[in-house]
C-alpha cells in the first residue's frame, strides 16, 4: 500500500454541515482504519472542541491541534507535544491593534477562552450565523479578555484575533510586519491564528510523522483552509475540496468535490482501490 496516513481537517473538509461525518465518510474511514491504515484529524480547534464523534472513533488515536501548536494521544488524553506561545507576544499583538474595534480569543492546555462579547454576539465580529452554536458550545466566556491574555500570557498555546472581514488584510498585514517569533495563518473569514514560530499543521505532520516511523511521501492530507496549504504541499498527496480557498488548491496536488458532497471519500476510494473493492 503505498500510503499508510490519512491526515484531515475537520472543518469544512471532513465534516458536513453541522460538523457531523457524513455516513459514507464514516464508513470509508472505519474501513480504512480496519485495513491498518492510520486516520488523523488536524484541525485548527483546541483539543476541547474536537467534536465527541471524532473522539469516539475506535480506530483513532493521534490528533493534530490548533494548528499543530500541540499533538494528542487522544486515547490517553495526553499531551505528545505542546508549543506555547511566547510569553510576550499576546501583549505585544494587543498593543499593536489597540486602534482597531475587534477582539481575542486564547487556547490554554486544549481549551477555549473567548471574550463575552464575542461569546454574547459572534455575528457582530463577522462569524456567520452558523458558526454561533459551536461558538458557544466550545469556548468559555472571559468578561475581560484582554487582561486574562495578558494575566495568563506564559501559558497560552495561541491566540486568535477576531476581526471583521473588511478589517482582516490590514490587520494581519500589521501583525506579519511588526511580530516577531510567530506562526500566523487564518482558517475563517473573521480569524487571524497566531501561534509559536515552530506551529503550523505541517510542523505538527512532521512530527508526529517523526513520532511515529512514518515518511511524508507515505501520507495523505485533506484540507480547506490557508491553513492547511503546507500540510498539502509537503504531504505525499495533498488534496482540496472544491469549497477551498486559493491558497489551499494551489498548494494540492489535486481538487475533489466539496466537503457536503463527501469529497474525502471520493479520493480515497480512488488512491486506496484494495480497501474498497
């Protein structure tokens, strides 16, 4: 068999509408994991959003989070690798954008932290309408998000800035120029993702790839977001759905179809023929 890893993002890749797995999915990756084939979500959410559906799966057990900043036996529940971001740098950002009329969000240890004020109105900051329940379902509210940030700044794994599209480019235009020291991309129309320089899912690929015996050439990446873009490149097969941005198809070597009209599938009954037949 020529590839032995399936690595995925979640969001608009994986999952279907309201963040479930298709059952044509969950079958092809049950029937690929039956085959020894190793399946491993990487996803931009902290290890506490993960959707129960994904945990509960039998066959898999590594899981890439925020944006590879941290990596999970997630059978074990323990922590296999953890970056934290730089203590200085959540200062340094809000200081940087204290001009601008947006707000933050702060992973610690695999959980969410947002400001109430984005908890309370996710849409005022540019999330759609239907990101409102997960919103509220995985992130606990902080009144005043800004000093918790600052108060908890050598514990973060990263942070989010949540900012209105019309605000977006100039923003993250600001942060590449003046911050130092980061890892910064963006998997949502209202998010800019910092983490620490050594983060992004493909450093967290590599790694586990490392932990594990496994070559790049040997695995397979699904993504939709410029955040999964050099996931896709480095992998042995990186693959976009037809829903991904620029940045993400020109990184695949392949497109497959959108994410609710099970793209992942698709492809793997193509590249996996022996598991399927």
């Amino acid at each position: 068999m020529k590839y032995k890893c399936v690595v995925s993002d979640l969001d608009m890749t994986l999952l279907g509408p309201g963040s479930v797995l298709s059952k044509a999915t969950r079958e092809a990756l049950d029937k690929l994991m039956k085959s020894g084939v190793l399946v491993v979500p990487a996803s931009g959410r902290p290890l506490g959003a993960f959707p129960k559906e994904i945990l509960e799966m039998e066959g898999i057990r590594y899981g890439i989070t925020s944006n590879g900043a941290a990596i999970y036996d997630l059978k074990a529940g323990t922590a296999l690798y953890v970056s934290k971001l730089a203590p200085d740098i959540a200062v340094q950002v809000m200081e940087l954008l204290d001009r601008y009329d947006l707000t933050y969000e702060g992973y610690i240890d695999g959980r969410a932290y947002t400001a109430q004020e984005y908890y309370d109105d996710p849409v005022r900051f540019g999330a759609f309408p239907a990101v409102v329940d997960y919103v509220r379902s995985t992130r606990e509210p902080v009144e005043d998000i800004r000093r918790f940030l600052s108060e908890n700044r050598g514990r973060l794994d990263c942070i989010d800035v949540i900012v209105r599209q019309e605000m977006k480019q100039e923003v993250y235009a600001q942060i590449q120029e003046k911050i130092g020291g980061i890892y910064i991309t963006t998997s949502a129309s209202h998010l800019i993702e910092i983490s620490g320089a050594e983060s992004g899912k493909h450093s967290g690929v590599k790694k586990l790839a490392d932990m594990l015996g496994l070559r790049l050439s040997e695995i397979v990446a699904f993504g939709d977001g410029d955040n999964d873009s050099e996931m896709l490149k480095e992998a042995g097969l990186g693959v976009a759905v037809a829903n991904a941005t620029e940045k993400c198809m020109t990184a695949a070597d392949m497109v497959t179809d959108f994410h609710y009209l099970d793209g992942v599938p698709k492809v793997l009954y193509q590249i996996f023929p022996e598991v399927f037949e």
